[in-house]
C-alpha cells in the first residue's frame, strides 16, 4: 500500500488574480512553488466562464509540472479538446453545471454509463489516467467500473459537513463505497472540503487511498500559515497514521 498523494489545487489562486487583474499572483509560479513546497501534484479545474483558472493557464502551467498534473471538469466540447491537446496525467470527470459555484455532487454512472464509457476510452486513447467523480455509493462505483475508468474521486463535502457532529457516522459510507472501489479493482481519490481537522481521520480510516485533491482549504490556511507550511501541515496529517 502506497503513501497518499497531495495533489493541490490552485484555482483559489486564479480567483485572486482575476479579481483584480494582471498577473497577481502568478499562477505558473505558484504551481511551482507547491510542488516545490512538497506538493505531489497539481490540480487545475477549467469552467466555460474562466473565473478562475483559464485555458490558456492550462497550458501555461503543463510544462512547469513535474509531479502529476490532474485536470478535473465537465467533460463538454471544448474540455475534451484542452485535455487532448494538453495531455494531463490525470483527468477527473465532473459533473458541475455552468453556473455551479463549486462542484455539488458525484456522478450517476448507470444513467450517463454510455457517455462515460465513450469519454474514458477517448483520454485512454491518449495515455491518460481517467477517474469519475462518484458520491459515497458502492452502485456508482460498479456502474464507473463498468465505464472503463482507472479510479474514482469520492465527493467528500458530507464527510466534511458531518466530521464535527461524529467521525465515525460522517466516514461509513466512504468506507464502504472504498472497500467496494478496491475489491472491483480500481484506483481511489477523495477531494472537496477536506482540511487539517478531518483529513487525518480519513486517511487513517481509508489507507489505500491513492490521493486527495485540496484547494480551497489550504489556501485559506496559507492566508494565516503560509503557502510552505500549509503544505507540510497537510502532508504530516497524510503521513501520520
């Protein structure tokens, strides 16, 4: 069993530079610095407005990347065209509508089970890893299984929203829908509100996960702590079970 990867997302960073314009702070250099900072990837999630993280960043940043690039967003038109031009490592299947403020839910994997099949097998044409954003739910594990994807992403917002009212209610459904990831063979990732309280405990709980996906949380962290120590916070709370 492999340690955890911190993948780090940093559209936060672009939502900061496109509120004023410019090039401050500079998103190619920030991807560099978090992987210099011991980040194990970078995450980036392309939306059709570019309110954050723009396509032309995209394809900016591929080059300086020398951990796992993993770019993560709804697979319409002109997604698929960037993520075969640009030829990431990793491709993370969402299902966030256009006006969504932040991505609210997993894939159905047995209705849309045709159009995901047809997506994963066009980036593995290309080498590229694919993994389907799922909510805790062993059925929409077997049913991305049957997609041909390499991992899922569990969407853990309600981990999250239910860590503080008990730990062990909050994880059983990941648990479960885990343990049913690794017995049919695919990879696993977890992403979306984790932070320096309830990561520790998912990891601990989940050991075989491959890797978890964090913006938000530490880049508010990194406003009290520093983009450097935030890191090294994250990766100890990973390392330490």
């Amino acid at each position: 069993m492999g340690m955890t990867r911190l993948s780090v997302n940093i559209n936060k960073i672009a939502t900061i530079r496109n509120a004023r314009g410019g090039n401050m702070p500079d998103v190619e250099k920030a991807a560099v610095d978090c992987e210099r900072f011991g980040a194990q990837g970078i995450t980036v999630h392309p939306r059709p407005d570019e309110r954050h993280i723009r396509y032309s960043d995209v394809r900016a940043i591929r080059p300086t990347v020398k951990t796992e690039f993993n770019i993560e967003g709804n697979p319409i038109p002109s997604f698929i065209d960037l993520v075969m031009e640009v030829v990431p490592d990793q491709v993370t299947l969402v299902p966030d509508a256009h006006d969504a403020i932040t991505s609210n839910q997993g894939w159905n994997t047995l209705e849309n089970r045709e159009f995901l099949t047809d997506i994963c097998a066009r980036f593995k044409s290309r080498g590229i890893r694919t993994s389907i954003f799922i909510d805790p739910d062993p059925i929409m594990a077997e049913g991305a299984k049957a997609c041909g994807c390499d991992r899922v992403e569990l969407y853990t917002a309600d981990y999250a929203a239910q860590f503080p009212l008990g730990p062990e209610k909050a994880i059983e459904p990941y648990l479960r829908t885990a343990e049913s990831v690794r017995d049919i063979g695919l990879g696993l990732n977890a992403g979306h509100d984790l932070n320096l309280d309830n990561l520790g405990y998912f990891i601990r709980t989940i050991p075989w996960t491959d890797e978890v996906s964090i913006g938000h949380a530490i880049i508010c962290d990194a406003l009290y702590m520093g983009l450097e120590a935030t890191i090294q916070a994250y990766l100890s709370e990973i390392k330490n079970f």
